[in-house]
C-alpha cells in the first residue's frame, strides 16, 4: 500500500457573515463567522487521511501562528507534513463572506503558498505505488516539475485542475487521471492539453472516468449543509484508493461517496475551526 503525497494550498479561511454583499465603494457591519482550515491542498490531504491512506502534505505556510494552528491541526490528525515555514509571506488566507442567502465572496491571499517546493518533494522520496495528488493553487511551473519527477520514480500522478490554469502538456500526458468538473472539462477541451486519463465530475449527478461511470448518491435536500470542498473530498478519497490498490471503478465509488459526505458539514474540512 503506497502513500498519498500531496502537493497543494494550505489556506486559512477567515469568515464573515453578512446580511447583503456590499455595493462597489460601500461598507457593511459583519458578524466573525470563524476561522478554519482550507486550501486545496490541505482538504485534499485530510479528505485521504479520512479514508485511511498514509498521507503527506507538501506545501508552505507562513512562520506566523496561522500556520502554527494549521500545522498542528495535521499532526492531530496523523497527516505527515513536509511543509516550509515561509519567513518573509503570511500563511495563505481566503477571505469570505457568507450573506444571507447562502452567497459567497471569496478573496483569496496565496501568501506562502507561492512558495518553490523542489527541496519539500525531495524530502518526501515519493516512488512506486505512492500517488502524487496535485491541484493548482501553487505555482504551475512547480506542479509541472515536480508531476514529471514523480511519475519518472515510479508513482501515479493524479491532477485535479482546479482552479482552471494551463499546465505545461508534458505534465498533463502522465497524469491519470485528470480531474475536472464540468465547467473545467469544457476549458480542458478548449485547449491542446491532453491528459493521460480524464475522470469528469457531474456534482449530484457523479462522475465518469473514461468508460466506467458511477451515478450520483442521493443527498436529502435537509441534510445538504455546504457543497463547499465536496470536490477535494472526492479526490482525496480517489487518491486513498488508488494508493491501497483499488480499480478504476472501486476508487471512483469510494471518491463519490465521499463528495456526498461532504455535503453534510459546513465548510471544507469536519470540524474545521482553528
């Protein structure tokens, strides 16, 4: 059984909640809605730490107490962390408000997150039958290189192009799979990109990874609290299946059960706060 090695954002979402989003040059009273875990990267690495993979964390946060809370909250957790303590940058923080309806703003701050990771990965070894689990809130041309150095040791490259950003072609080749929701997959179309495999997620509806196809887990409408991270919960999950031997469609099931899981608490991790 291999490890799930991820190489991703650790972000610090700081929430407030509003009755209306502002007007352009207006402001507004909020009320402190909390601090919690985020990023990419570190839902995706709690996500497969949940379904029971051997996990590490390749990323950076800030020498601030940011980045201390987050780091503890991965040991609490028994994630392994290869993560470099940016001097001169503040831990990533998104900042966000929740108005009344349910909406949100989103400011996003990478912060450390901008940080080269070459000597982080090195640290790590990964080889045959890890999983490097890569999604595209840290620098591209880090993601690229560190891809290619992966799958020339051995391990398989899962590549969750989120947010939407073109990655060098060599890269996306030896990724397998590329995830990507709808919205992604018609860019990924739009593009000359051409990705080892491609599983596309549908939401509510499941997912699809080339010919094996998994319907959707039917969530009661009361029982949906936030959709927000269902998707790093999916890849998370994928990559903990992946990385313990499983087929394309057992790692597909689990990954979609997770999604639907995901739904059910607030935020992008259980018991985010920090």
């Amino acid at each position: 059984m291999g490890r799930v090695v991820v190489l991703g954002s650790l972000n610090v979402d700081v929430v407030t909640r509003v009755e209306r989003h502002p007007l352009p040059g207006e402001t507004l009273l909020g009320e402190a809605g909390g601090r919690y875990a985020g990023g990419k990267g570190g839902n995706q690495a709690m996500a497969a730490r949940r379904a029971g993979a051997d996990v590490v964390m390749v990323g950076a946060v800030g020498a601030d107490d940011a980045g201390d809370a987050y780091l503890a909250r991965l040991h609490a957790a028994g994630v392994e962390t290869a993560v470099t303590r940016a001097p001169d940058a503040p831990t990533g923080t998104a900042y966000i408000a929740v108005d009344d309806a349910g909406e949100n703003t989103i400011v996003v701050v990478p912060g450390a997150n901008q940080c080269v990771q070459d000597a982080s990965m090195a640290s790590v070894g990964v080889g045959a039958g890890d999983v490097l689990l890569c999604s595209l809130e840290v620098p591209l041309d880090d993601v690229a290189r560190l891809a290619l150095a992966a799958h020339r040791a051995g391990a398989r490259v899962v590549l969750n192009m989120a947010p939407y950003a073109p990655v060098l072609a060599d890269a996306v080749a030896v990724c397998d799979p590329v995830v990507v929701n709808e919205s992604e997959m018609r860019q990924l179309a739009d593009s000359d990109l051409m990705p080892g495999s491609l599983l596309v997620t549908f939401g509510a509806a499941g997912a699809r990874w080339g010919v094996e196809q998994v319907d959707g887990e039917a969530v009661p409408a009361d029982e949906v609290v936030d959709t927000v991270g269902a998707g790093d919960a999916f890849c998370g999950a994928l990559a903990a299946s992946l990385a313990a031997g499983a087929d394309n469609r057992s790692a597909l099931e689990a990954a979609n059960r997770a999604g639907a899981a995901a739904v059910r608490w607030a935020g992008a991790q259980p018991d985010a706060a920090l």
